[in-house]
C-alpha cells in the first residue's frame, strides 16, 4: 500500500499573493485576536470591517458545526472496516455512519503522536508565518487528547452494536 506524503496546509503562499496584489491596503487580523471580542469573531468582523455599529442588538447563536473528536475517530474506525464504497465504487449495504449526536466529546484535537509526526512541519510553517507577517500570527496553544486504546475502541464497538439491535 503506497502511502501519500501528509502535508498540513500552511496558507503562506496565498497570503504572500493576496499581499502581492494588494499590498498596504490589506488589512490581516489574527484570529486569536477577533476570538477577542466579547460576541466572538463573527461580531468583531461585522464592527471593525463592516461598520456595523448596533451588533449588541443581534443574538448570535453559539455553534460547533463539525463532529466532536470521538465521533471523528470511532467513525474512521468503522470506515476502515466497512467503507462507504466497496471495491467496486458501489454503495456498501453494511456501511454504518454514527449518527450527529452520538458523541459530544468536544473539538477535534490531534493525539501527542500525530502531532509529534506534523511537528517539523508545524514549526517551518510558524517560521514561514513569523517572517511574513509577525509571531502575532502564530499564538497557539497545542492540545493534545489521549490515544484511543483498543479496549476503548472494542468498549464503544460493543456499545453500538447493542444501541442498533
């Protein structure tokens, strides 16, 4: 089985374009720095680049739109096992997709060992972002979550085997 180099995406080169193009007149912001504001980025990008003045009026509705970290994992746990696709592109019968609200396990979060094989590469990207644009944009916080054991893996197996009886 050929394995395809994993790369992580580090958006230095579309960065450089954009300034390239515009120049002084772009205006970059870090994220951590709009994660800021009392309403949350959303809020801080509608006051300080839309002018919108009255935001305090508006309820913003606090939403995690992607899957929690244990869905994430046990769901490629079973795609490994039973994929969408069989061998011939046709729709696997037996293919089981966890419903949304199995899990709430909070953020996506790399275990120490996945992040230990991105890790030269998170820190040319750093590097990379420092020089373009100032260490501002590179405060982060690495967290961790703890490997999956196969007792843990067999646990929710069994789990989800007497939830669809």
């Amino acid at each position: 089985m050929n394995m395809t180099r994993l790369a992580i995406p580090d958006g230095c080169r579309e960065i450089s374009k954009l300034l390239s193009v515009f120049g002084g007149t772009i205006r970059l912001i870090p994220f951590y720095q709009a994660c800021q504001h009392p309403m949350g980025p959303v809020a801080y990008l509608l006051e300080e680049f839309c002018g919108c003045k009255s935001i305090r009026s508006y309820s913003f509705k606090q939403t995690q739109e992607s899957k929690s970290n244990l869905w994430v994992r046990y769901q490629n746990q079973l795609n490994a096992r039973w994929p969408r696709f069989d061998r011939k592109k046709q729709l696997n019968r037996d293919y089981i997709q966890l419903p949304d609200h199995y899990m709430s396990s909070g953020k996506f979060r790399l275990t120490r060992s996945e992040i230990s094989l991105l890790q030269s590469q998170i820190d040319a990207a750093n590097i990379n972002m420092i020089d373009l644009l100032g260490d501002q944009f590179v405060k982060a916080k690495t967290e961790a979550i703890e490997e999956l054991t196969s007792q843990d893996v067999l646990d929710f197996m069994t789990g989800l085997a007497k939830i669809n009886r």
